[in-house]
C-alpha cells in the first residue's frame, strides 16, 4: 500500500522531472510586475507597476528665449501660435483624463522648447533627461525630467494638427513610449496616424504611468504565453503580469506507455509525449519537514528525472513511517489555518494580554503573548487601552515643523511639534517674501515673479514707456498686441516715439493739372502731392510748343516770340523711275515740320544696249546696237589665228571678232594655212574601239586604235586569257578552253567570334585566284571556375565558381599565427591555404593557446568596474561587480557600512535598507538673549550624535512690576 501511494503522488507531480528541457520552473513567481506588449495600445517608461512615484500633477515652464528667437518659415515668431499649439494639447489630455493636473512654472524639470530646422521633416520630438530606477532594476528607469521641442519649420499651418502633434508629446512627459504596430492612437510613433486625442489605449498606459489604475485596480485573467510562463492579463487595462506554469503529466502513466506534461492552466506543452515507460527507479531519505525523500526515475529513451516526495505517512505519534521525521500535528506538513478564539489580560509591564488562536484544519490550539501597549498617539495617555496598565506619562519630544501657506501675506509658518502625539503650536510667522526677478506669463499676458521660499506667485500687469514701447520695463517681455509708431513722412524710417525702425513705404502721388506759366524760359506747371502725408512739389514744362518757325504763338500757354523763318536741309535724291520722272529730292526746314520736294525729268543711259537709267531703276526697251564689219587679219599666234573689228553704226560701242582656230593639213603638220603661225605638230590623240575574239592558245582578242583628229589607225592584241579561278577551264573573255590547273591555299591568323558556341574563325585563301572560305573554332578556353573570359576570344560566361574541399587545421604555431587548413578547388587546379590569426586562451591567465599549444607571456586580468548596485541587508549596503575586459573572468567587492543622514534616518542613502531609527539624543544650550517684543530669549537644542539642532524660543517676557520697563531675561525695553 505504501508504494502504491507513492507511485500515485509521483503521477502528480511528475512534470517537473521528466527531462532536462529549456524551460527553468526553479524562478521565483514574479509578482507585482506588469508588463505590456506595443498590440496592448500603450507602452510605459518602466514596467514595474506599484514602484512609480504615481504622479498625476504636472508642471512646465516655456523656454521663452528660443520661442522669442524662433520664426516660422513665413517668417512669424514662434510665440505667436506654438504657445497656443502646446496648451491645446494639455486640454486634449484633461479633457480626456481629468484627473490629470499640468500647471505652468517660472521654472520645471519639464521644459517646453522652440527651433527652426528645415533640414529635418519633424515636427517635434521629446527629449527624456535624467532618470531613477523603478522597483531596484536598472533596465527599468523612469524619466525624470525632459525637454519638448516643437520645430517650428515643419509646424503645420493647422492650429487642430498642431495640437495632436503637441498631445503626443505631453504623452511622453507623462510616460509613455511610442507605439509602432498600430496607426490609431495618440502614441503611434510614425506620422499618419488617425488619432486626434488620447483614445482608450492611451488612457489605460496614463493611468497604469501615473498610478490612478494600480495594484487593487487590476483584473487579471489567464491566457496562453509561447514561453516559460503565462500571460494573466488585465482586463481594464490590457497590461499583463507573469506566472509561472503549473505542469502536470497528461494522459499516460509511469510504466505504461509514455508520458507527457502539460500545463494545468494554459495547456502550454512542456514536454512531448514520449512513448518509453519508466523503467528504474531508486530513493534517497530526506527527512525534512517539507520533504520525505528524493526519489530518482529513468526510461528507455534516457529521459530521467528526480522527485521530491513531500507527502509524509505518520503513525499514532506523528512521525513518519518511511523517513523517520517526527511532526507537531496531524496538519503537517500542511500551513495551519489559525484563527482567533478568545482574548486573556495580563497587564504587566511587559505583557499586555493573551491571544488564544484554533487550527481550523487540525483543532489543535495554540496561546500568543501579545506584549505591545496601546496609549493611543498622545504623551499624556497613562493607562493601555487593551489592558488598563498604568504607565508614568512621558513628557513632549519637540520639534519645529515649518509650514508654507503661500499666501500674499505669509510667507511661512513656525510651528513647536512633538514627535509622539498629536501636539502642535504656532510660535511664529514670516510675512515676507523673497522673490526673484519679474518673468512673462503669457497664459495671462501679466508679469509674474515667484517667492524662492514658499513658492507663492506674484502678478501684476505689464507697463511700458510709451504707446509703442515694445518690451515691458518689468519682465522685458516682447508684446505681441499691434502697436501705432509715429514718422515724420513716407521717407522716414525711424519711429519718433521708439527706437523702431521700418522699411520706408516712400511717397505716393496724386498729380495736379498744368497751368500757365507763360515766361520766355518756362511754358507750364503742374502739383505733385503725397496721398499718405503732407509732402508736395510742381513739375514744370520749360518747351514752348509752335506749329512751325512762322508761328509766333505757343499752343500750350499763348505766349507770343518773334518767328525765326525757315532754315532748310536738302535731301539726298531718290528714285521715282517713270518713263516721264528720273529722281526726287526732299528739302525741309530744320526747326520745323515744313518741308517740300524737287524733281529731276531727264534718264541717263550708257548706250544703245541699256536698258536701265543710271540714275534711277526705270527700265526701257534697249534699241540696240546697228554693226560695220571690217577685213580678217593676221594675228598669228599660239592662240589666235586672225580678227577683224565691228563698229556701231549709232554710238561709240565697237569690238575685235577673233578666230581662235589654226587650219593643219593633219597632226604631223606644223604651219597654219590661214596664217604665218608656225606650231610644234601634236602627234596622233587616239580612241580604242572594242575587243573581238581571236581565240587561240596564243591569243585571246584584238581591237582597233583610231586616231581622234585624222585618219591614221592600226590594231592591239591580247595575248593572256582570263579565268574565274583555279578550278576553270574555260576563257572568260573569250571561248578557248584549257586544261584547269586547281587551287594551291594559304592560312590565315585566328579571328575572335566570341559567341557562347564559337570562339575563333580564320580564312584559308588560294594563292592562285581569289577562291578563300573559314575554318572555326568551336571550344572555349578558360584558366579556372572563376574566369569569366575566354583566354582565346573576348566572349564572356557567367563563371561557375569554385566547388571546393576544406582540409584538416594544420598547426602554424607562431604569435601572429595559430592554424591552417587547404582549400582547394574540386573542378580545376585552384587552391589556397585559410589561416587562423587568433590563438585561443581559456583566460587572461592561461599562456598556452587551446587549439596550437603556441605559448605566450599570459597578459592576466584588466579590470572595468561596475556600478554599486543595492543588496540592502543589515550587514551589507552594496555590491559592485569587477569584470575582466579581455575574458570572463569577474567577482563582487560588497560595501558593509551603511550611510543615513541623521538619527531619525531609517533608510540607507546609498541602499534601500531600513533599519528602526535610533532617535535623537539631545543636548541644552544656554539662553541667549532675542530681545524683540514677541520674543525674550532662545536656546540651541544639538543632537549628540548628528548634526541635527534646533531652536527652542521662550516668548514671554518677565517684568519686576508693571511699571518696570525692562525684561528681567533679556533687557527688551517695553
């Protein structure tokens, strides 16, 4: 029986010990974490949930000198609509989450900022700053304070995208990370996006971020996770936390047929069925209140496994029948479940009463001495409110607590408070403030200036030195409302009231009408008046105007001169060519319009063969000339035989005829028949007539040869045939027939084709006759896989590569070399050797490499030094790892003494630590005197064992009687 229920509890639990897989179930449950996937919506800045400082209040200040400095491309201040842009986008967020506060300071952590950057397409971007850690991990850290900068080049000209861009921004000060696996929300981190506002997504991450949705707030339900744990997710806020799985052997049992693990609450396999039983087994006595035994299994297919049997079997006495273990009840080894049945007083000093608690599970009982008292909050209380004891009533521990109602009227308040009750008394109150210098406050177009003690702000209205003034005397704030500068005129570029200066929109006119004048020098005048101020001037006409030079009276003013007459020009002439008129010529007065032609009526020709005047270009019918022909007479030279001269009957003209031509009985004759000219005679100038066959082995044709200039011929033969080439018989030009003596070659150099089917060609010719054809090369010729050009040709392959073979690493064994190994080609005669450079040590201390036996001077350890991480024990403050640079080789150096700022200090200021604050222990000063009329005298009250010290004041003075004048304490004359 008792094996029996061990195999049962083994069946239960045995998914932890099947086989060695990846997954780890020795972690810790990770509680109080909340993680977020980008598809939730929202992504926080740390993933703690419950270690945020939960912060729904928000200030920030505006960088005023980058917005005042700032335009936009169209040349406008930034201030005039990026202000608007960033308030518009807090109103999407309150309106969405009221419970969200963001409140303008003089000054913030978080600082809203202004550029002009046309060489980047974005619109505005946050820049975290600096950051603490979330729950202890240094992963995880929180923004505390940034930087919003709007680019006032990319802005849009849209006030409703301005404030989109502005409220995912302010997303990012409250939190939250962008988000890039889905377009319709607020935090979507590429442009395009759909939101107009925070949507859900984005209000669940503020609220998780800023703790309005925390611990007690979640709903978690379980789903499935594709690693070691599940997913239990929130089903407000789509955040999720871990869990562990919980695996459980399914469907099969040890010694049957196999055995797989699940886990109980996600179904996640963990292990895949195996089909071997187990087939040994062995156990260890453990003994342990929690642990029977370990028991140890194998199967056929290796698996193996060890289990902890935690299920004692005990006997009449409560221990154990298999290991021994003696327990307490018959609940061990389970929790009891203790709950309270009555209460006995004791009331001693260090006993207040009795609690007597039953195990709802065993019923057996148990007592509790509970020795704490209960004397309320107040250092007069003197009996427990639990058990009536008396104590003697302590006196009051005094501190000074300082309060800031920032108010107009005070500053700060003084208050005398005990450290153990409910005692508090105001001894004091500063009504006045310091404050710093008067800043802008462009919310309410005011001045402000903040008390640098408590904080309050005070406003006041903007004042300025004259109607234009542009910069307040107070704050030095630009003012944006339009403002009337004075000038002198349209010229004038300075504002008389203010150091304003303009571009000069320069005078506009209106102009008057001309009016006589009428004097020798000037005819008319006329007024020029600015339509924009009171500058005017005349413009005057000083040109009389006259009809011409015997006109005595101007047209414009009727002033009266003495005409001056006509002066003339003469024209040159100019073609009128009719048959009655040759020329014309234009003579006009030189002062004036006056003007008149002369005409010429007689043409002028050259003779009796012109047909066009030489004075102008009209045309008549030429009567042409009327001849006389003289005798011929020799002139007997090499070119000219004889001439004779021709005159007109009617005018000057006549002319010589020449004969050209000397008359030769033939071409050997040398003395012309006209005349005495003797010549050297030319000789015979011949024409060849056709050939005609003769058609004999000797002879082939014939053909005639005439002379051109006289009756002399005679003929030529050809005495060679003609054939078509080596192989022919038969005379091309005539029909004898031979016997063919055939072809005798010549060869000639390769030629590329470069083709992927032909390399080379070359031409084989016959010596004899022009008979040739080509001869080709069809194989291409390669140096190896990796030639991709013909050695023979230019043709060019896609080269196979190389196949290769990799031999054994060989030993180099130097320092700059530790191994090589051949690599050569499969297909061809490449190869070459791989080399390995660097040696490999198992640490900065080993000298003998690992894979050469190549040995080095070992270099030993480089130390990098971590930063102090929190153990926060009481023994030990921190830890900070020492790791080698070169290898991984590392070890802690831990910090054993805590730091705290005073005696009332519990918590470490370099870890998380608390210890129980041991108080301060005091020590008295003397009185000294204050002597005002609210105050006599005060005391310096020192800690012994810190630097902390206060005050205590006495405010009541003592008078000998009430006639005396002076304080008998501290001499104050009242």
């Amino acid at each position: 029986m008792r094996m029996i229920k061990k195999w049962a509890t083994i069946l239960l639990t045995l998914i932890f010990f099947i086989y060695p897989v990846k997954y780890a179930f020795a972690h810790p449950e990770l509680t109080n974490v909340l993680y977020t996937d980008s598809d939730t919506g929202w992504v926080i800045k740390e993933y703690s949930f419950g270690s945020h400082n939960k912060n729904t209040s928000f200030t920030y200040c505006f960088d005023d000198a980058t917005f005042i400095n700032t335009t936009d491309v169209n040349g406008v201040q930034a201030s005039t609509y990026l202000y608007t842009a960033f308030t518009d986008g807090i109103n999407k967020w309150t309106s969405s989450l009221p419970s969200l506060s963001f409140t303008e300071s003089s000054s913030s952590p978080y600082i809203v900022s202004a550029e002009y950057r046309a060489d980047t397409s974005t619109i505005a971007y946050w820049r975290g700053g600096s950051s603490t850690e979330v729950g202890g991990d240094s992963n995880h850290r929180h923004h505390t304070n940034g930087v919003i900068v709007m680019n006032a080049a990319q802005m849009p000209s849209t006030r409703s995208a301005n404030s989109v861009t502005m409220a995912h921004e302010v997303g990012h000060m409250i939190g939250l990370h962008d988000v890039y696996v889905r377009s319709d929300i607020l935090m979507y981190g590429y442009s395009g996006g759909s939101a107009t506002g925070p949507t859900k997504y984005d209000i669940n991450g503020a609220k998780v971020v800023t703790g309005l949705h925390g611990n007690s707030d979640h709903a978690f339900t379980t789903h499935q996770d594709s690693g070691v744990y599940h997913k239990e997710v929130c089903t407000i806020c789509d955040g999720f936390q871990r869990e562990n799985h919980n695996p459980v052997e399914v469907g099969y049992y040890v010694g049957s047929s196999g055995h797989q693990i699940n886990c109980s609450e996600c179904g996640l396999i963990i292990v895949n069925r195996c089909t071997s039983p187990f087939i040994s087994g062995s156990s260890i006595k453990v003994a342990s209140e929690n642990i029977c035994s370990k028991i140890t299994y194998s199967c056929a297919s290796g698996h193996s496994f060890t289990y902890n049997d935690t299920s004692h079997l005990l006997d009449s006495n409560n221990k154990c029948i298999d290991c021994g273990y003696t327990g307490t009840s018959w609940c061990f080894p389970f929790t009891h479940n203790w709950s309270l049945v009555s209460e006995e007083l004791i009331s001693t000093e260090n006993q207040c009463y009795k609690a007597i608690k039953a195990c709802s599970k065993c019923h057996q009982n148990k007592e509790d001495i509970i020795s704490s008292h209960d004397f309320t909050d107040s250092c007069t209380t003197i009996n427990c409110k639990k058990c009536n004891w008396a104590r003697e009533a302590p006196n009051h521990e005094i501190v000074v607590e300082i309060v800031y109602p920032a108010t107009s009227t005070v500053c700060r308040e003084f208050y005398d408070k005990c450290n153990n009750c409910t005692f508090r008394m105001l001894v004091n109150t500063d009504t006045t403030h310091t404050y710093g210098g008067w800043t802008s406050n462009t919310t309410l177009n005011k001045c402000e200036r903040t008390c640098s003690t408590c904080g309050y702000v005070a406003t006041k209205s903007h004042s300025y030195d004259y109607g234009c003034d542009p910069e307040c005397n107070d704050c030095m704030a630009i003012r944006t409302t339009t403002v009337s500068h004075s000038y002198n005129d349209c010229l004038d570029t300075d504002c008389n009231k203010c150091s304003f200066t303009r571009t000069a929109p320069g005078h506009s006119y209106s102009y008057g009408l001309w009016t006589d004048v009428a004097t020798a020098g000037t005819c008319e005048k006329r007024l020029l008046s600015c339509k924009n101020c009171t500058y005017s001037y005349y413009v005057y006409d000083y040109i009389h105007a006259y009809s011409d030079c015997t006109d005595s009276s101007c047209n414009d003013c009727g002033y009266t001169r003495t005409a001056p007459g006509h002066s003339y020009t003469y024209g040159s002439w100019t073609d009128v060519a009719t048959d009655g008129t040759c020329e014309k010529r234009l003579i006009s007065c030189d002062n004036c319009t006056y003007s008149y032609y002369v005409y010429d009526y007689s043409h002028a020709y050259s003779g009796c063969t012109d047909s066009v005047c030489n004075d102008c270009s009209y045309t008549r019918t030429a009567p042409g000339h009327s001849y006389t022909y003289g005798s011929w007479l020799d002139v007997a030279t090499d070119g000219t035989c004889e001439r004779r001269l021709i005159s007109c009957n009617n005018c000057t003209y006549s002319y010589y005829a020449y004969d050209y031509t000397h008359a030769y009985t033939d071409c050997t004759d040398s003395t012309c028949n006209d005349c005495t000219y003797t010549r050297t005679s030319p000789g015979h100038s011949y024409t060849y007539g056709s050939w005609t066959d003769v058609t004999t082995s000797g002879t082939c044709e014939k053909r005639l040869v005439s002379c051109n200039n006289c009756s002399y011929s005679y003929y030529v033969y050809d005495y060679s045939h003609a054939y078509s080439d080596c192989t022919d018989s038969i005379c091309n030009d005539c029909s004898y027939s031979r016997t063919a003596p055939g072809h005798s070659y010549s060869y000639g150099s390769w030629t590329d084709v470069a083709t992927s089917g032909t390399c080379e060609k070359r031409l084989v010719s016959c010596n004899n006759c022009s008979y040739s054809y080509y001869v080709y090369d069809y194989s291409h010729a390669y140096s190896g896989c990796t030639d991709s050009t013909c050695n023979d040709c230019s043709y060019t392959r896609t080269a196979p590569g190389h196949s290769y073979s990799y031999g054994s690493w060989t030993d180099v064994t130097t320092s700059g070399t530790c191994e090589k190994r051949l690599v050569s080609c499969n297909n061809c005669s490449y190869s070459y050797y791989v080399y390995d450079y660097s040696h490999a040590y198992s640490g900065c201390t080993d000298s003998t490499c690992n894979d050469c036996s190549y040995t080095r001077t070992a270099p030993g350890h480089s130390y990098t030094y971590g930063s102090w991480t929190d153990v926060a024990t009481s023994g030990t403050c921190e830890k900070r790892l020492v790791s080698c640079n070169n290898c991984s080789y590392s070890y802690y150096i831990y910090d054993y003494s805590h730091i705290y700022s005073g005696c009332t200090d519990s918590t470490c200021n370099d870890c998380s630590y608390s210890r129980t604050a041991p108080g301060h222990s005091y020590t008295y000063g003397s009185w000294t005197d204050v002597a005002t009329s609210g105050t006599c005298e005060k005391r310096l009250v020192s800690c012994n064992n810190c630097s902390y010290s206060y005050y205590v004041y006495d405010y009541s003075h003592i008078y000998s009687s009430s006639t005396d004048r002076y304080c008998n304490d501290c001499g104050y004359m009242r």
